[in-house]
C-alpha cells in the first residue's frame, strides 16, 4: 500500500520530489488547469461547500480509500497503482518480455496520439456538463455530478503527467493543448465528436455516465493491459473512478425510468402526451 502524499502542492504517490524537472514543469502547468477549472467547469458553485471523496491511497489490487473535502479545496493529484514486480506484456510481438518503463521509439507517436485522445475526453465532458448544477434535480445528484467532474479532471492530471513525464517537450506542448481545445469550439474543438456535442439536461447526463463512461471504462481497461507500464498503472487506478460514474449513470437512469413507469400505472396509461404533461419522461425518449 503505498500512500498518498497529501501535503505536497501537487499530491502523488510518484515520488514527484525526487525529480525536480518534473515537479517544476508540472507545477508551471497547474496554474493554467486551475484557471481552466474556474472559466470551464461548474459555474458558480466555488463557494459552497460540497463534500467529495479524495483519494487518500492506492494498493496494487487498485482499490482507493476516500477521505472527504470541499470543492474549493479539492486537490487534484497524480495517482499510480502500485508497481506489479515482474510484470511481463500479455499479448501481440513482445507477449513474455518485460513491460516498458519508458517508451520505446517506435511506438513513440502511437502511444503520445491514444495518451492526448485519452487526456482531452477528461475535460471535455466537464465543459459539457458545466452548466448542469444549475438543474440538479436534488442535491445528492448535485454531489455526483461534482464528484464525476473532480474526477474527470484528476484524469486529466493523471494524461499530463504521462506527457510530461515521457515525451519531453512534445508532451508538454500536447499538455497545453489540452487546456485550448475546448467542448464545442469552432475553432478548436475536442478531439471526439461526442465530445463537442451540448449537454443541457440531466438526462443527457445519466446517459452519458450510463453508456459513454462505459465506454470509457472499456478503453482503460485494455490501457491497463498496456507494456507500457506506466500507463497501465495509471489507468487501473482511474479506474477505481470511472466505477462511480457509471454508478451514477446506473441509478439516474433506474430512478428515471422507475418514477415513468409508477406514472403509467397510477395514470393507466402509455400515451406519450399525457405522460409528459404529467413531467415524466416517456419511454420511447
Ligand atoms: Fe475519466
Ligand atoms: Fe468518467
């Protein structure tokens, strides 16, 4: 189990300290992400106090153990499962070698192009969902979608660490990139098409944790299979995230569809008009 420094102005369990290009880079880099998080995620919601679970440790099995913070304080943080000894690649040309430390040249671009394809889904969806606060339907679905955006940008942290980690001055670059493209631009949109498109309701949004952190899910766990050994660590713990998210995509499309169908049978109906009328969502929606 290896823990989590809290303390440090970027907390991590990678010995960031140790490598002082590194944490400076990363710490030049964090003003910008902070200053993004202010114009692009939850508006006007600083001041109130949310409490959101904050990873606190990560064992090599990938389980987190959670304390508790408000949203202002939130720190987001760089956070690896632990080191599995001996681990060997699984699978295609290198199957029974020794998983990489570092990246090897020639798949150099393949894995920079899959790490930003990754990093720009992560604050994506938070520019799609920034507006959403302002029509929770109760605040326990208040405080998931806080909890899911927090997460997304500690996603974020996890790619950019990675790029700037081990691709030098590309993955720098590609790391403000990140911070540029924004969800629907005209001019620099995110690299996705679903990305780009609008959310403006709650619906849109348990679906999205229903079928697109799926999704998600599916492409980090094959990430996690990865012989770069980096990204799958880093990978495996989102994952103890990404969980979350489809739980609430889970229960907000259960509790949807749940409140449609005691309407229908206190109404005994299924026209779709008089349904909405009476401010269910009908089925064929
Ligand atoms: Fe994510
Ligand atoms: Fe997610």
């Amino acid at each position: 189990m290896s823990n989590i420094d809290l303390q440090a102005l970027i907390p991590n369990n990678v010995h960031l300290g140790e490598n002082r290009q590194l944490q400076r880079a990363l710490e030049h880099w964090q003003p910008a992400f902070l200053n993004w998080w202010d114009e692009m995620g939850p508006s006007d919601f600083k001041a109130k106090e949310v409490y959101l679970r904050t990873a606190v440790g990560v064992d090599a099995s990938g389980w987190a153990s959670y304390g508790y913070t408000p949203m202002p304080d939130y720190r987001w943080g760089i956070f690896l499962a632990d080191k599995e000894e001996g681990r060997k690649i699984g699978f295609g040309d290198h199957m029974g070698e020794d998983v990489w430390q570092e990246v090897p040249g020639e798949y150099r671009s393949t894995f920079r192009r899959l790490i930003v394809t990754q990093g720009d889904t992560e604050p994506a969806s938070v520019e799609q969902q920034r507006l959403l606060g302002h029509t929770a339907p109760s605040l326990y679905d208040l405080r998931n979608l806080f909890q899911v955006n927090v997460e997304e940008g500690r996603h974020l942290w996890a790619m950019v660490y990675l790029l700037h980690a081990y691709f030098g001055r590309d993955g720098r670059e590609e790391a403000e990139e990140l911070l540029m493209r924004h969800s629907g631009d005209a001019d620099k949109p995110r690299i996705l098409g679903t990305f780009n498109e609008p959310m403006d309701n709650w619906l849109s949004f348990f679906m999205f944790t229903y079928f697109t952190d799926r999704d998600g899910k599916f492409q980090l766990k094959s990430f996690a299979e990865s012989a770069f050994d980096p990204l799958a660590r880093t990978t495996r713990f989102m994952l103890t995230e990404e969980a979350h998210h489809m739980f609430v995509g889970e229960t907000g499309v259960g509790r949807v569809i749940k409140r449609t169908l005691e309407v229908m049978k206190e109404l005994d109906t299924d026209d779709v008009a008089t349904l909405r009328k009476a401010g269910v969502v009908d089925l064929p929606t």
